[in-house]
C-alpha cells in the first residue's frame, strides 16, 4: 500500500469516529460511503499532505459541538417521510453532516470576531497552541468543505441546485448576522427591531433554517405553506436562542472571569438585555446616561456597573416572563405542524432555562465545584431528567461523583438532590420535553461482522440509554474518610489565593500519567516527588513552554530563574493552581500575595495556617464542654475521643507551634509587640512577609515563592537563608539575588526557549556549567560546519566525474545522515544605558544638621550631615523602619526637615525611583504613550531611544503595559526617568522584579552614569559593584561603615547567632 493510500486510510477511520458521535446506528457500508465521498473532496485538494492538522481540526471543532443541526434535519426528514428508504435517510443525515461542517467554521470565525477564550469549558479553536491567527483560514477549509459536500451527497438528485442555494444563501447572510453582531451598540441601533433581523441572520437563518429547509427540500414539499410557516417558526427560535446565548453571557456562570473582559457588556455589543434596559429607561436620564458611560469598556468595575443597572431594572425577571411566552409561542406554532412528532428536537438546544436554574441550584451549594464536572453534572441531569423520580435517584446518579470531588462539603447531598429533583420535575411537566442527545458514541468495530447486511436505519439520532452505574458502597465509605484531609487541604489554598490576572490568561497542557493516577487512587501511590511531562504552557497568543517537563524532588530546593518575561511567575501560577496536575495529596503552598488586613493578630493570623490543629483544638473545646452533660456512657465515649485528640496533637508537636510560629514571625522583623498588633495596621509589605510566615509555618510538601527577598531588609533575607537550608520538602524558589540563590539553591531550573533546564549545585556553578557546555556545543558546531563544507567541497568538485560517481553518492549519503546541530542559543545580552548629563560643582547636595520626627517622642532621624557630589556612589543599609526612605524623601524635597538645614544644586535635576514606582504606572497604554502623557511634547523618536536605552525595543514598547512582566515594567519605569535627563539618581529598591542579568546590568550602567547616585539595596552583588560609600541608619543616626558591605554583614551575623 502506497503512503498516500495509508494516510487516505487514516483520515476515514477517524471520521468514521467522529461520525459515529453523529450517527448512532447504521450499516457499515453507508457509512464507508459517506466517508469516500468526503475524502475524495480531500483528495482534490491535497489535504492528505496535511493530514495530522486537519484531523485534528475536525475532531476538536465538531465533537466539541452539539450536533442539533444535523439530528434537526434528519428528524424533520424523517417526519416528513416515513416510508422513505435506508438511501434516502443516510442522504439526509449526510446533508446533517455537512450543516455541522458548515456550523463548526463559523463558530471558529465567531470566537476570532468575539475575542473569546473558552466556548463550553474548552479553548477557542484560535487558542490552541500553533493555531493563532491561522485559524481564520481552518474556519474557510470546514465552509468550503461543507458547501462542495451537497454535490458529492445528492449527485443527479433533482434538489441538489435549491439545497446549495440554501447552504450559500445560510453562509451569506450569517456574515451579514455577524457583521450586525459587530457593531457597536449605539442608541440607533439598541432596538428590538434591529436585534429581530440581527438575531434571524445571524443565528435563525443557518441553525434552525438551513437544516429545516434543506430537509423540506429532499422530501419534495412543494406547497409554500408549510414552508412560510415553518421559517417563522425558524425566527421565533433564532430570536429565542439569540436572546438566551445574551442572557448566559451577562448572567450566567460565575466562573467565566477569565472572559470577562470579553463579554457583551465589555465589547460594547446590542444584546437584549440592552435594549430591554433602554426599554425601562427614560432618554437622558441619569441611569441612562451612566448605562451608556460604563457600557462597552474592558474594565471590570465597568461591567459590573452595568450588571447592577441591569439587576436594578430586574432584566433577569423580564427574562423568565419573555421565556415562557416564547416558549407558549413556539410550542403553538410546532403543534400546527405535520412534524409535531418530533418537536422535542426542535428545543433540544434551548431549554437552557433549566440547566440555568440548575447551575445556579450547584454554584449556591457547591460553589468551588470544578467547572467541567459540572458541566458533566448538568449533562447527566437534564438529558436523563425524566429518569429521576426522587431524590434518592438523583444522589445514585452524581452523589458519588461529588463525594469524589475535591469540593467543600459544608452542605447537604440530600438536600441539594432534592432541590434538583423540584427543578427537574418543574421542567418536564412544562409545555415542552426536554431534548435527547446521544448518550454514547457507537464503536464500529462491533458492527463490522454486519458489513454486508442492511439493518433498518433508526428514525432518530437518539440511541437507548445506558442503565444508570451502581455507586460502590464501599467505595463511597473510603472517600467519605478522606473528607476530612481533603477540605484541609482546601483550607489551606486560601494561604495562595489565586493571581487573577487581567486581559489574558495562561493556559496549559501536558501529559497525565495514567498509571501513577490510578495507583495514586489506589492508595499505593504517596510519593512526594514531581514529575509530569510534556507540559505545554501559552499566555495569550505567546508561547511560553514546549514539551518541557517539570522534575522536583523531595529535600531539593530549586532555584527557577531565566530572563524576564520568560514566564516563571506563570508557571508558578499554574502549578498552584492546579493547571499542572500534580499528586493529589501534595499541600503546596505559593506565596504571592500579602494576607488580608483584618482585627486579628498577626500572631493568630500565622497559628490558624495549620488547619489540622486548629480542628483538633476546637474538637478538644467541644469535648470538654460536653462531657460534663452527659451521661456516664457518652461521657466514656467522648473521654476515649478525646484522649484520641491528645494523641493527634502531639503527633504533630501542637505544644510547640506558639514557639515555633513566634520564633518566624521574629527572623521576619516582628517583635514580641509586634505580633500581637492586628494585620490591619500592618501596610502591604509587612502582610506579605506574614504571608511568608504562614507558609513556613505550615510547611506544605511543595513551597512557591516569588522573589521572597523583595521588600526584606537584608538582615531578613539572611534570617531567611538560614531557615531555608534546613528545609524539609521541595522548595522552588524565583529571585533576582545572586547570593541568595548561592545560599539556598541546591539545583537551578533554567527557563529559556521554550524549555526547562536542569543544573546541579547553585547559581555560581550554574553559570560555570552553562559557560562550559555552551563553549562545548560551539565547537562541537563549528568542527561539523567545517566537516559539512569539505565534504560537499569534495562533492562539488568530482560530482560530473564517472570515475568517482560511487565515491561521490556515498558522501552524499553520509551528508544526509550527520545530525543536524544547530547554532549555540545564547540569550543576548541584557544592556543598560543612562543618558549623559552636564557636570556640577560640588557640593550638589548637603545636610546640615538635620533632624526629623513624624511624632516628637519618636524621632526618626538626628543631627544628620552629609554630602553628595556627582562621583558619589552610595549605598544606604538598615533595618526595615530605620528611616532610609525618609532620609531619601529630605534629600528629593518631599518632606521637610524639623531641624536643620537642606542646600541643593540650583541646576540638580534629581531621579527618584521608589519602591512602588512599578505600582504607580498607567496600566492600559502602551509605554510610548506613557512617555508622551508622562512628558508632553516627546518626539516618537526620542520616545522609542529612552526605551531602548532599558531594552524595551521592537513590539515590546507598543504593547500594553498591563502585558509587560514585572521585570520589564521595572526597565520602563527607569526608562521614564531617564527621559529627564538627570544627574542624580536617587533609588530605592530598584532590583525588585529584575532578573539576574539585568541586576548586573543596571549596576554596571549605575557605573558608568556620569552622575552621582544614592541607592538603598539589600542586594549584595549591586552594593559591590556600585557602592564607594556605604552608610547605616541605626536609632536615627546616620554613620558610615569604613568596611563596606563585609563589615555590615559580619554584625549580622553576630546578631543572628544571638537570637538562637
């Protein structure tokens, strides 16, 4: 068999599988049939070439469907024609086959046009990785595709020129539907009238009908007047779905944030609730004017502005009266119909109304439900819903599922099975039954042996359903005592709340490893180490990881590092999220944000991290309240209990937590008063560093954190250093400090191009390594390329001589089988400019005697001289609190001292980067609209070279700066003060967010600056290539230390050695 024949074969099993999610029964030789037809379409266009990508396309794209449209037509066919033949039926489920085809590529083009991210729990087509853009051109493959495939179905059928009429005419004004959908709401075109002809092109035309029409064709029904009646029917049920597709989209579920920015309110879109709002509202009034204020911007307090308006008119209640109205409407107009017989179709994707109230039914009592369970849930419930007749039925059917599931169970299964049964009961006696949908696909191989017979061709596409599963009883019992383990570690998530990021979101992929999965399920399998591979992470349309694999291992501490930008926050992100699946029963902790500010203490605040003994303590509380009314029976029960708690408690040392979480809190800066003070008092800084110490505290089997020395002083950060080298579990750490990474590191990650890799030992032998085996593949490339061209030199030159014709092919083959090596990868350099300045006179800067207080029985600094001229080259240390920001708001000018005198240069342009500079920046412009709002009158030009002075070059500098990672964000906002050319640089803090190398950059371009610079940094690598100066704030004077860094270290660390 040739190899095109061989992919020809693999491109008609796998429709034979998606068609068999379209088709429930029918004889294996129609199907083939069908099958030739569409491949032979292929053939004329090559597309075998390209086989693995269109495969991939139609199974994503069309299992992902509901498949109404193609089931509609055949059911209308078959009511229409009952005596009509197998031939005749598997026509007509054909031209179903291709309405679906048509359906799909116009969906894929919809989500483009909508910006959307995920369509039923799953990525947009123009979201997968490698797809992108290209997707526009696979939306036309699936059109074109549907429109050639009527030919090959009917052939010399009479029909045949009326049903491509209708399938050019659907495509035709379905772009004129979605041209309509694309314009801007405006107070013209906000109207019922409008939205009637927009929801008829757009959804009433091609999903409803299209496949009525073409079904009413095939049968030869020539009168009009079914026809006529059928196509308002048609409308009434475009207009209908139009306005439920809006309502979901602005009410529905609750977890669509990562969408929404691309809803219908944000995108500025005509919906009915719209219009149903400017209906209730009087022209200009001041509800009217607001509606239009926030409608149609990407923000999402914008959005939930309208969303109030909305709930204020009550447009959800005017939603449930237009329902059953519509509903009372269609069912009218079904009835008077010859295929009432099969009017369940009709509705079978609009009954939306109860799985609505259903989702809201699961998402008030299971409120972290996972969302694809649920939506499993709801499928079960509303296609099986005449099935459950109490609510025992319905805990047989999904209860198991979710005492399964990783979910809060502070609610009732009983109770929430009865609420479903009410809901189900309500819906099935309604006017309409609901819809059938194929319960299972049906597998071929099992019809094979009937390849020659004809069986009958079913009447409908619903196939008999499957017996409910029994629960395993036993099974149940072991889950129920998991429970109890599994809320803890619920509980303790709330340590690393989600980052909610704003317009785009990563999303990811790798391979799940079914046998540890299931021996994990088993109980055999508690191992605490990570491996998953081929993990495939993308933000937005860039791609961060390609089949890279993430190894950690219990005792290790990992330092991830790479460039900024790279994605190590995102894939720390999706590691504590639970995007990258990791072992069930691994507690990971990620520490990204400060703990809400509340009345508790800080001390409590770090206690109650560790639910398990919190749930012991308040179990020992009610134990002894209760035994003291008890009778004696119950009392020796409760006293066996509670001898059970003691025994927990000091399984896991709960005696020594106070100690213990005391002892944290006091290496993180907070004294003995200090962690009795509420966390509200305490600003972000501070409540992140009790967020640090809740984690440690804890100590889950994998700890995240996120350039942790960020905002720590450097007495802190080697508290820090110390605790950490005695770390129990997995550590993977992302931070821009050298000699923290030296301290701590025993392995690093190395996140570049697309990959992750592994080095032993810590950051300095990491470089070492990396420098030697990049130097290795060099050369290993360079003797290749030089190997390659005298080969081919000697191929050229005796390439037309017979005498060598042997000789000759024989190097050619061995040409063709060298391994390809490719150019070494090295990250280019990471280069930082200021811009030259005029030289002053010094001194630039004096302080004479200098005092200040922000309450007089507190001073902060006393009697303080100093002196700066344009060779300084300062770095302030101390402690947090120590007045180091104050000292360099006196200087700026934004505080005043008390006491004493200020004197700076009449020329002294000064650059003051704070802590929060990054914070500060406008988030939706891009960063040469910053510079030009920043500074009016910038030039393009000059714009474009203070960026690239900081590396912000290409499309980088035309993105939203909301885009940029924070390493980035920090290069613009130095950017910004380089713009005014100053010749003095004040900075505080200013390696947060930056890389390593970029760290280094800054300090060799703070060497070169031609002016004087003031820095307070805890980062030790910065100090000693910078620092000609190093002064201490201590008890509000300002002293210098002869000995540099090394001498204020050294006090550290006799400081440290105190306190243990």
């Amino acid at each position: 068999m040739s190899e095109c024949s061989v992919k020809f074969v693999c491109i008609k099993n796998a429709l034979k599988n998606v068609y068999n999610v379209f088709v429930s029964v029918g004889t294996v030789t129609l199907v083939n049939k069908f099958v030739c037809k569409v491949t032979t379409c292929a053939r004329m266009f090559s597309l075998h070439r390209y086989t693995k990508g269109c495969l991939q396309l139609l199974e994503y794209n069309l299992l992902g469907g509901k498949l109404i449209r193609g089931s509609l037509l055949l059911s209308i066919y078959e009511a229409l024609c009952p005596n009509s033949s197998a031939e005749m039926r598997n026509q007509a489920s054909q031209l179903g086959w291709a309405t679906e085809l048509l359906h799909a590529g116009l969906l894929i083009q919809d989500d483009i046009m909508d910006e959307s991210i995920k369509r039923r729990n799953h990525y947009c087509w123009h979201r997968m990785n490698d797809v992108g853009l290209k997707a526009v051109n696979d939306g036309l493959l699936l059109q074109a595709t549907a429109l050639m495939l009527p030919s090959y179905i009917l052939g010399t059928h009479p029909a045949l020129p009326a049903v491509e009429q209708e399938f050019q005419q659907a495509l035709f004004w379905t772009a004129i539907g979605q041209k309509m959908d694309c314009s801007r709401a405006t107070a013209t075109n906000s109207t019922l009238e409008w939205y009637r002809r927009l929801a008829l092109n757009k959804t009433g035309r091609y999903s409803f009908w299209l496949p009525t029409s073409v079904a009413l064709l095939i049968a030869d029904v020539k009168s009009n007047e079914p026809s006529d009646r059928l196509f308002r029917l048609c409308s009434l049920l475009g207009f209908y779905y139009q306005v439920q597709d809006d309502y979901i989209d602005c009410f529905g579920s609750s977890n669509k944030e990562e969408d929404e920015d691309c809803s219908d309110i944000a995108t500025g879109r005509v919906t009915w609730p719209l219009i149903t709002a400017l209906e209730m509202l009087p022209p200009s009034s001041s509800e009217w004017n607001n509606l239009w204020a926030n409608y149609g911007i990407r923000e999402r307090r914008h959005v939930e502005s309208v969303k109030a308006i909305y709930a204020k008119l009550g447009v959800k209640e005017r939603y449930s009266q237009l329902e059953q109205e519509l509903r009372k409407d269609i069912s009218a107009l079904i009835s008077d119909l010859a295929c009432s017989a099969n009017s369940e179709t009709w509705l079978g994707s609009l009954d939306c109304k109860s799985v609505m109230s259903l989702k809201e039914c699961l998402e008030a009592n299971v409120p972290d439900l996972d969302s694809t369970i649920k939506e499993y849930i709801l499928n079960v419930l509303t296609e099986n819903a005449g099935m459950f007749e109490s609510a025992l039925d319905v805990e047989e059917a999904v209860g198991p599922l979710l005492l399964s599931c990783n979910v809060n169970m502070d609610f009732s299964i009983v109770k929430l099975c009865q609420e479903i049964v009410e809901l189900l009961k309500k819906n099935v006696n309604a006017s309409l039954p609901l819809a059938g949908k194929l319960l299972a696909p049906v597998h071929l191989a099992s019809l094979h042996s009937e390849s020659n017979s004809t069986p009958a061709f079913p009447s409908t596409l619903k196939c008999p359903p499957r017996s409910m599963s029994q629960p395993d009883v036993k099974k149940l019992e072991k889950v129920e005592k998991k429970l109890l383990l599994k809320q803890e570690k619920r509980e303790s998530k709330g340590l690393c709340r989600p980052h909610s990021t704003g317009e785009l979101t990563a999303s990811v992929s790798h391979r799940i490893n079914r046998r540890e999965e299931n021996s994990e399920a088993r109980g055999q399998n508690l191992t605490r180490d990570i491996n998953v591979e081929s993990i495939d992470v993308s933000y937005g349309n860039k791609r961060l990881l390609v089949n890279a694999d993430l190894r950690m291992y219990k005792g290790k501490r990992y330092g991830l590092v790479g460039r900024n930008g790279v994605g190590k926050t995102t894939l720390l992100r999706m590691i504590s999220s639970g995007n990258i699946q990791l072992p069930s029963h691994m507690r990971i902790l990620h520490v990204e944000q400060e703990v809400e500010g509340d009345d508790t203490l800080v001390i409590d605040s770090v206690l109650q991290a560790d639910t398990r003994r919190q749930k012991l303590l308040q179990e020992e509380g009610r134990i002894r309240e209760g035994m003291g009314s008890t009778s004696d029976k119950s009392a020796d029960q409760l006293s066996v209990r509670l001898q059970e708690v003691y025994e927990e408690l000091q399984a896991i040392e709960a005696d020594k937590a106070f100690a213990r979480a005391a002892g944290i809190l006091f290496g993180l800066g907070f004294d003995s008063e200090s962690q009795k003070r509420p966390t509200k008092e305490y600003s972000g800084g501070w409540r992140m560093r009790v967020a640090l110490a809740r984690a440690l505290f804890v100590r889950p089997d994998l700890l995240l954190l996120d350039e942790p020395t960020n905002m720590l002083d450097m007495k802190t950060v080697l508290w820090l250093e110390n605790y950490l080298l005695t770390w129990p579990t997995i550590l993977c750490v992302v931070s821009h400090d050298r000699e923290f990474l030296n301290n701590v590191a025993t392995e690093i990650i190395y996140m570049h191009n697309l990959r992750l890799e592994y080095y032993n030992g810590n950051y300095d032998q990491f470089e070492k390594t990396k420098t030697e085996l990049l130097a290795n593949q060099q050369r290993e490339y360079e003797a290749q390329k030089m190997h390659r061209a005298h080969v081919q030199e000697f191929i050229d030159r005796f390439r037309y001589n017979a005498k060598r014709a042997s000789l000759v092919q024989s190097k050619i083959k061995m040409l063709e089988k060298l391994p390809e090596l490719l150019p070494v990868e090295v990250d280019p350099p990471v280069v930082i400019k200021f811009p030259p300045c005029d030289s002053l006179n010094p001194p630039i800067i004096q302080l004479e005697n200098v005092s200040f207080h922000y309450a007089k029985e507190r001073p902060v600094l006393r009697n303080v001289n100093f002196s700066a001229s344009m060779e300084s080259r300062i770095c302030l240390v101390g402690d947090n609190g120590s007045g180091k920001t104050t000292f360099l708001k006196l200087i700026v000018g934004m505080l005043d001292p008390v006491k004493g005198e200020r004197r700076l240069h009449r020329l002294l342009k000064v650059a003051y980067f704070t802590q929060h500079h990054v914070d500060q920046l406008v988030m939706d412009v891009n960063p040469v609209e910053l510079i030009q709002q920043r500074y009016p009158g910038t030039k393009y030009e000059e714009c474009r070279s203070a960026l690239g002075r900081f590396g912000i070059t290409g499309d980088l500098a035309l993105q939203r700066i909301s885009t940029l990672s924070g390493g980035q964000k920090s290069r613009l906002a130095f950017s910004l003060l380089s713009v005014m050319k100053p010749n003095f640089l004040i900075l505080d803090e200013p390696t947060n967010h930056l890389d390593i190398e970029t760290v280094d950059a800054l300090g060799e371009a703070l060497r070169q600056f031609g002016g004087g610079v003031i820095v307070v940094t805890h980062e030790e690598r910065l100090i000693k290539m910078v620092c000609k100066e190093l002064l201490i704030i201590r008890d509000g004077i300002v002293t210098q230390l002869e000995g540099g860094i090394e001498e204020y270290k050294a006090c550290i660390q006799k400081e440290l050695a105190k306190l243990i």
